[in-house]
C-alpha cells in the first residue's frame, strides 16, 4: 500500500511539474470580423501544438495600437501590429507621444494591408477629396485604421474635425454602412476583408484610390507606408484593380520573451504554414523570404537567430 501511494505521489509531483513548465502565452489579435483574429488563432495554434513546453491563446482587440500597449503592461505575449503602429511605438511617436515602448521587438512581417475606402456605388463620392463633410467609419479607438487615417488625412491638408468621423470597429463599421449610417468604410487588412464581403453581398459598393501624387505624397512623409493594390476580383462587382497603399501586417513580442522561446516559435511557424493557409487566404502570403520586407524595428534576439541560420539576415 505504501508503495502504491509512493508510486501516485510521484506521478503527482511529477504532473504538477510538467503543468508548472508549460508557459502559457496570450497573442492579440483583432476584431472577429478582420484578418489579424483568424491568422494570429492559426499561429496561437501552431505555438500549442508543436512548440514544446508552451501554450498559446488568442484574444480578441482593436488591433494595432492597443495589441502595442497590452505588450507594454504584460498583459500580451504577441500582437499583430501594422508596421506604422510599431514604427510608431518603438519610437514614442504620434498616438505613443509620452507612451514610448522601447522593449518592442520584430518578429516578422506577414503579408500586405492594403488601405480599403469602401462606398456604395450610387453614392457621389469618388475620390478622396470627395469624403470631407462625410459620415466615416475610421475604426475603433486607439485601433491602426485610426493612426492611419489621421496620417493620410495630414497629407490631405485636411484634419479629423473636416469630416464626421465614427470611431468605430470593423463590424460595427460594416452595421452601419449597411444601416446607412456612414458614407464610408475605412479598413487596413488583408484582403479579402469577411466584413467587406459581407455588406457587398447587400449593397453595391465601390472602391476609392489612393493614386498619383497624394500615394507618393504619403510614401514621402511616411516610409513605412508602401503602394498596394486591390486586385480586380477580391469583392464582388470590383472589375478593376484599384491602386491604394498598404501598411504590412507585424507579427512583434518584447524583449521579455526568451531568445530560445522566440526561435523556436518562428521555427515551429515557418515550418507549419499549410495551418495558416488554411485559416485564411491572407496565409499564403507568409513567407520566409518576405518575412523581414518592411521591418520598422528592431529584431527580437531569437528572430535575429533564426533568420540568420536561414540565411535571410546577414
């Protein structure tokens, strides 16, 4: 009986153990109806299941600018940025004037964010000028679509109080315009975008470029931005390419995290992406050859490992 009790102790204390070493990380994501929750579920999953000794959740947020500061207060071990928001961040500029968060740290670049100004196709709004005195949706507080517009608007000549902006989130955006409420969607993501498809498949809408001498315009103030395309044939009724501009999708993490836990994610990462292929069409897009294009801060020192091994970092 004593053995037999020895025996189930140990088992115990040993189980307890194995628990105990798991660390249990938490990636933010985006809204239920954007790009960032479906891809960062994906990578959450593939950090569960072949990442040993650790775990992975995802969370819902508004995004870029508050996944930057749930990092910050610890209370994120991932986040899905823009490369603005973290360029941004890093350096303790714009919306993060006074809220500098040093300890950011680049993972890798996933794939492209075209800027997306959606309208509905009787409307008499056609280029970008044309959207001043508008109802815009812009996105939720504090959330990328925000700094982003703001940023674009700068460019303009204009400012926020030169239209009737509606801060909020991608659904709820996509409520409204189909409601009638706003003239405009306002999105930064992957394309295709479900809430886009979604209002498309109630009303006619139609897309707005960024083009010509304001893309460059923008390009010159901000770098981090770059030209982008929304291909002919992503929503339904868009028989053309519309030119706009994109802001890359950052997968980023702090300085807390160690070298060998980094590494051993972006290798796990890297060597499933069949998981986030099939999680969203925006998958396909991650790769290893792309994974440092558009990069605004520094590397995390288990990224910099990686990469170099690869070859992609010199």
């Amino acid at each position: 009986m004593k053995k037999v009790f020895l025996v189930l102790l140990l088992v115990l204390i040993f189980s307890t153990f194995c628990f105990a070493a798991e660390q249990r990380l938490i990636i933010g994501t985006g809204g239920l109806a954007g790009t960032y929750y479906p891809l960062g579920s994906a990578i959450a999953s593939i950090i569960t299941d072949f990442v040993d000794e650790a775990s992975c959740d995802a969370q819902t947020s508004a995004a870029g600018v508050e996944n930057a500061r749930l990092l910050k207060l610890g209370d994120i071990d991932f986040g899905l940025v823009q490369t603005s928001a973290a360029y941004q961040a890093f350096h303790g500029e714009k919306v993060f004037e006074g809220d500098q968060i040093k300890e950011l740290r680049g993972l890798a670049i996933l794939y492209p964010q075209p800027m997306q100004i959606v309208v509905a196709e009787e409307s008499d709004i056609y280029t970008f000028e044309d959207l001043v005195g508008k109802r815009v949706g812009i996105g939720a507080p504090a959330s990328g679509e925000e700094v982003t517009f703001k940023e674009v608007i700068g460019v303009a000549g204009h400012t926020i109080e030169d239209y009737a902006p509606h801060y909020i989130s991608l659904a709820e955006q996509a409520s409204a315009f189909k409601d009638r409420n706003i003239d405009m969607m306002w999105i930064v993501g992957g394309l295709p975008i479900s809430a886009i498809l979604d209002v498309a498949s109630v009303r006619d809408v139609r897309f707005i470029p960024i083009d010509g001498a304001f893309k460059e315009a923008i390009i010159k103030e901000y770098p981090y931005h770059a030209p982008g395309l929304i291909p002919a044939g992503t929503y339904p009724g868009q028989d053309e390419d519309v030119e706009t501009l994109a802001s890359p999708a950052y997968l980023v993490t702090t300085s807390r995290l160690s070298e060998d836990l980094v590494y051993n994610i972006l290798s796990a990462m890297f060597d499933h992406l069949d998981v986030l292929q099939r999680a969203h069409a925006q998958g396909k897009n991650v790769t290893l050859e792309g994974a440092l294009v558009g990069s605004s801060i520094p590397l995390h020192p288990g990224a910099e490992k990686y990469y170099k091994e690869k070859g992609i970092l010199k």
